[in-house]
C-alpha cells in the first residue's frame, strides 16, 4: 500500500520565468554622438585660439562687442589684419612688434603709387616744354626777320619752366630809351611767340627788366619800376594780339633792375629784358597758393579795420550819449530850481 501510495503522488515542477529588461530605444547613442560632437568642437577652438594671432584675436572680441560698428566700418580680417601666424602678424615678416594694419600698407601703396604719378607728370611735362622750346626756334627760324633776333632771345628750363627772355642789344633795342612803345621788328616777334604759345595749356609769368641807370625823374617820380611794367604790360598786349588767350597770363610784374642778367655789368644793354616763363604745374600751384595767402591775409586785415572801425564807432557814440546825457540833467536842474527875484520896497514920499 505504502508503495503504491508514493507512485500515485503527483510530480510538481516548478518552473521560474526569468524576467527581461524593459524594451527601450537608441536615446543614448544621439547623446553620447552630442557629447564626442561638443568635445570635438571645443578642441577644434581651443587649436583655432592657438594658431590665431592677437590682432585676429581682438578682431573678434571687437566685433562680439560692438558687432554693428565692425561691420560699418568693413571689420577686415581682424583689428590687426594679421593673415598669418607669425609675430608682429601681416604680410611683412620683417616686422617682430605689433601687427601690421592694412591701412600702414595701403597708406604706403598709395603714397608710392602717389610719387610715381607725380613723377610721370612731372616727366610729361619737361617733355612737353622741351618739344614748345623746339618748336619757338623752328618758328624764329622759319622767318628771314625773325632769324636777325635770334642773338637776342635766350631759351633755357628753369625750376619753373621753360623762360623766354628777350633783351636788348645795342644797335636794336625793344624799346626806345624811357619809352614803353614796342618797336615794330619786336611787335612781330612777340606776336609769333605769342601764337606758338597759344598751342600749350601752360600759365605764364611776364617780367620787365631794366638795367641800373637810374631813371631822369628819380626814386619819387616815374622810376625804373614804372618804366619796367608798362614794358611788361606793352609785351603783354602784343602777346595778345598773337593769338595767345588773356586768362592764360598769370602774372605780370616789373622788377627794375633788381634781377639783374649781367651782376658783373649793370649798365649792360642785355639786362634790358622781357622774360617770358611758361610755367609748369608745381610753379603754377606754389604761385596760387601764395596768391590765396595774400588774399586771406587782406581780407583777415579789412576784417580787423572794419571791426576796429565798429569799436571807435561805438565809443564815440558812447561819448556823445554821456554829453547829452549831462546836459540834459543840468537843463533839467535849472528847471527845477526855484527862481529868486529881489523883492523892492515901495518907496513912499513924504
């Protein structure tokens, strides 16, 4: 019975249900990929700030700073232009302290470009002078009476340009002795300069020359000085009458006998002289600006006068009311006082 019993009792098995982690996503791959992107980028900046120069460097804090005024103002690659990783930054490696801005070098560039302009103008310009000196003589010589006055004119370059004096010789002078009236061999010569010089753009200078003879009235009266500008005026007209436009004469003078051809011979014939300067660009500019000093200066001084003028103005006005005013006040006081007439005791006759 017993053995029976235990073959009849039920086998149990138990068996245990291992449990599974909960099922989730990929969620910590995108963050751990955020965090290598984020250490990436920190280290590319942290390489960036190390290879960039200090002008870059504040280039940027600038512009992070004030981001509107950068950009007005072009910004450029960096308050120092720096574009390479050199000390002292910029194009020039020679350069051991500071940063080389872009406006040193284009300041240079332009200064350069700057002289080598004025220096092809200036080239230009004695070209141009050399050909019109070239041109004066082959006009003298192509007349058979302008050819007998070549001894008399000298054509040299000078700082200012290219001069033209006429002088005197002994048996043929431009003018008779104390006289302004051109003599007609001189009159044609003028007028022939004068149509060769219309062709050039240049401004002239026109100077009467004397010599050192004093003049018969003397220093008070007409004098060297008159007698040298109204020859320089008479060329002028002449020149005019060539052909050769008012507004291209600049300035016109007469220098006595201050400018002398002859040091050595005062009295010489050939310090009797008309000189003709065609000017170049510089002696034309440094003329204008002085020009324009003196009239500055002239106008600075009416300015003063007529303020000074103002001044004495004011106080002699302010002097006459302080007159008027005391006579009114001393009519007034006569006015006011009480007047006294003696009083006469009626004389009774006994």
């Amino acid at each position: 019975m017993s053995g029976d019993a235990k073959k009849l009792q039920p086998i149990i098995i138990k068996r245990i249900k291992k449990g599974g982690h909960a099922a989730h996503g990929g969620a910590w791959k995108i963050a751990y990929a955020d965090f290598v992107t984020a250490m990436m980028a920190f280290f590319l900046l942290m390489w960036l700030l190390g290879s960039t120069a200090e002008g870059d460097k504040k280039g940027i804090a600038d512009y992070f700073n004030a981001p509107l005024k950068v950009s007005l103002i072009g910004g450029g690659t960096g308050a120092g232009d720096s574009s390479h990783v050199v000390k002292g930054g910029g194009q020039d490696l020679t350069r051991t302290d500071g940063q080389v801005k872009r406006g040193d070098v284009d300041a240079q560039h332009k200064t350069l470009q700057l002289k080598a302009l004025k220096a092809e103008q200036r080239r230009a310009e004695v070209a141009r002078l050399e050909a019109l000196k070239k041109r004066v003589e082959e006009a003298i010589a192509a007349s058979a009476k302008l050819a007998a006055l070549k001894s008399q004119i000298r054509l040299d370059m000078t700082r200012d340009g290219l001069r033209i004096q006429i002088v005197d010789e002994l048996n043929r002078p431009m003018f008779d002795s104390g006289s302004a009236v051109v003599k007609p061999y001189m009159r044609e010569l003028l007028r022939e300069i004068g149509a060769v010089l219309a062709e050039v753009p240049n401004r002239l200078t026109l100077e009467g020359h004397t010599d050192a003879q004093p003049f018969g009235a003397g220093e008070r009266g007409y004098s060297n000085w008159e007698l040298s500008s109204d020859r320089a005026n008479a060329s002028r007209r002449e020149l005019g009458a060539g052909g050769l436009p008012e507004d291209r004469m600049l300035l016109v003078q007469g220098l006595a006998s201050s400018v002398l051809f002859e040091a050595a011979q005062p009295l010489s014939p050939s310090n009797r002289r008309i000189s003709i300067i065609v000017m170049n660009r510089e002696a034309e500019d440094r003329l204008l600006r002085l020009k324009t000093a003196d009239d500055e200066e002239g106008i600075a001084e009416k300015t003063a006068e007529k303020a000074a003028g103002k001044t004495e103005e004011k106080a002699d006005t302010k002097a006459d009311a302080k007159v008027d005013d005391k006579l009114e006040s001393k009519a007034a006081q006569s006015s006011a006082r009480p007047s006294i007439q003696p009083s006469i005791a009626p004389i009774t006759t006994r």
